[in-house]
C-alpha cells in the first residue's frame, strides 16, 4: 500500500480536524497488522474475529469472575503487589486508545450528524458505517483488555465492590450485545464513554505519578452526566422503535435501527449504572461522617477501585482514596 500523504486543511464538515484521520489510520494498522482497518466487516459468529460469537463471551466473563475472586483468596495470604510502573503503563495506554477512537468516531459521526441530522444519525443504518463499525469493535476489545483493573485491585488486596466487578462484567456484554444486534444509537454511549476514559485513566496515570489533581471529582460527576445523556437517547430510539412496530397509534418518530434484545439489555442496565453510580456519589461524596468531613473520593470507572492510587491507602486512613466501579 502507497503512502498517503497527509494533507492539512481548514476544517469542514468532511475533515472536521482539517485532515483526514482515518485514512491515517487505516495505512498505520495496514502496516501493524498486514491488512488495512478499511477491509474489516463485523461478521457474528466469524472464527477469525475474536469474540463475535456468544460461547466465548460467556468464558471470558466467567474466566474474569474466577480469575478475581479465585486470585483474592490466593492473595489473602501474601503481601500486596503494587507494580506502580505497570500500573501507569495500562493507564496511559487505555488514555491514549480512547482519545484515539474518540476522534476517529467525532470525525466519522460530525458530516452524518450535519447533513442528515440527529435522528438520522441515532436512528438509521446510514450511521452503521464501515469505519464506524470498526471503532466500535475496537472500543468492544479494549473492554476485555479493561478487566486488567480489577486484577491490579487482587494484586494489591484491595476490596472487590459490588459496582466494580458488575459494571466491568456487564460493559463487556453491553458492547457486544449491540455490535450484533446493530444498534445505530450506540455511537451516543461509545463517545460519551470513550470521552470519560480519556479523563479517567489519565487521571489514574496522574495520580500514580503522585500528581494530585483539583478536578478528581469532577471524573464521578462526568459519569453520572454521561449516563444521563445516555439514556435520554436509548430511551427515545427504543420508544420510537417499539411504538412505531407495535403501537403505531401512539406518536412516534419512526423505527429504529436495531435489534429488541440490544435496546432492552441497553436500556436497562444502563439505568442500573445510573442509580448505582449515583448511589456511590452521595454515599461518597455527600454523606455527613460522625468524625467530621470525610475525604473525598472517586466513584469512576476507573481501576483503583477503594484505594489512593499513589499509596494504596485505604478507606480509614488519612490520605484520599480513589475507586473504580
């Protein structure tokens, strides 16, 4: 494949950052991997794209269960492993793969959104493009590269919460529940996320350096406002969806693109992320301690999970701690 050389323009709807990203892109995985980003097509239940079908899904997050609560009874008798330079390695990786996908979507989603507007873009296949496609399932990988996190909380024999291991499990589900059931909506909850991890995990990596930021609660309050926004659209694209193909007396924008069983999975745990997320803020954050103000914390999706990430303090003690959900 010829180089293609990169052509700086005043930005336009077409090249909303004045070049044109994936074309880049698509030439660097091209001599990465041996074949360009451009000729992938999602196929579920293909033997050579990992993870396209539900057998090895279900291993996995049971493998990921096992490996975490078996991995804290091993480590229940020895002493904590830190791996800090790991630790901030996994980090600015996961920083710099999101910020990535984030702007290889904007890129692809700002002239669908502009000439077609919002509900084109949320609620037809036209927005199920191939480029677009395939950040999704990059995004949908990096979620099973994202379990690491809680294997940092087993090696340093911090406390495995509810929200942790639930949200880190059923994200991995969510992802390829709508790659297969082809929900068009899903680019509002990718970028949201995507944008958030950006945030979050250069936070972590900040905070292992031994960088104290000001905005540490700011990463929480994000989340909860991503899963607002979230699931104002998912609940409009299944409103629309169901009304349009079962009551169509009722009003409705149309159908929309996507499978039932994606939107309802959709749906409700996304909701359940709301509630739970909101539920730590307050209990975090908000609720009065009988000591005098509590320290405050971090309730992100983050992989520090009950701990300072630079100390590995823990909820008692004098320093902050951060948290992952």
């Amino acid at each position: 494949m010829s180089a293609v050389p990169i052509e700086f323009n005043v930005p336009s709807v077409d090249r909303p950052f004045g070049i044109y990203l994936w074309a880049i892109f698509d030439q660097a995985w091209e001599k990465l991997f041996g074949w360009p980003a451009s000729s992938f097509i999602f196929v579920r239940n293909d033997p050579n794209i990992p993870f396209s079908s539900t057998p090895p899904v279900i291993i996995a997050i049971i493998v990921y269960y096992i490996v975490i609560f078996g991995g804290r009874e091993v480590m229940r008798n020895l002493s904590p492993i830190r791996l800090n330079w790991l630790f901030q390695i996994h980090n600015i990786f996961l920083t710099l793969l999101s910020g990535m996908l984030l702007l290889l979507l904007v890129e692809q989603l700002f002239p669908i959104i502009v000439r077609q507007g919002i509900l084109y873009a949320i609620c037809d296949y036209g927005s199920w493009t191939q480029p677009i496609v395939f950040c999704y399932y990059l995004n949908y990988l990096t979620k099973y590269f994202e379990l690491i996190d809680t294997v940092f909380l087993v090696l340093r024999k911090k406390k495995l919460t509810f929200l942790h291991t639930y949200h880190h499990g059923a994200t991995a589900l969510l992802c390829y529940t709508q790659l297969i059931g082809k929900t068009s909506v899903s680019w509002v909850p990718i970028t949201l996320n995507l944008f958030v991890h950006v945030v979050m995990y250069f936070y972590y990596f900040l905070a292992a350096r031994g960088i104290r930021v000001w905005w540490k609660e700011w990463v929480t309050r994000l989340q909860i406002i991503q899963f607002v926004i979230d699931l104002g659209f998912v609940y409009f694209a299944s409103y629309t969806y169901f009304t349009s193909t079962y009551w169509p007396w009722m009003p409705n924008m149309g159908s929309c693109a996507g499978e039932e069983f994606a939107a309802i999975y959709g749906c409700g745990l996304l909701t359940s992320y709301l509630f739970l997320f909101i539920a730590f803020y307050i209990n975090s954050y908000r609720k009065p301690s009988s000591k005098g103000p509590s320290k405050p914390v971090v309730a992100v999706d983050g992989p520090v999970g009950g701990v300072n990430a630079q100390t590995g303090a823990s909820r008692g003690q004098t320093t902050t701690r951060s948290r992952r959900a």
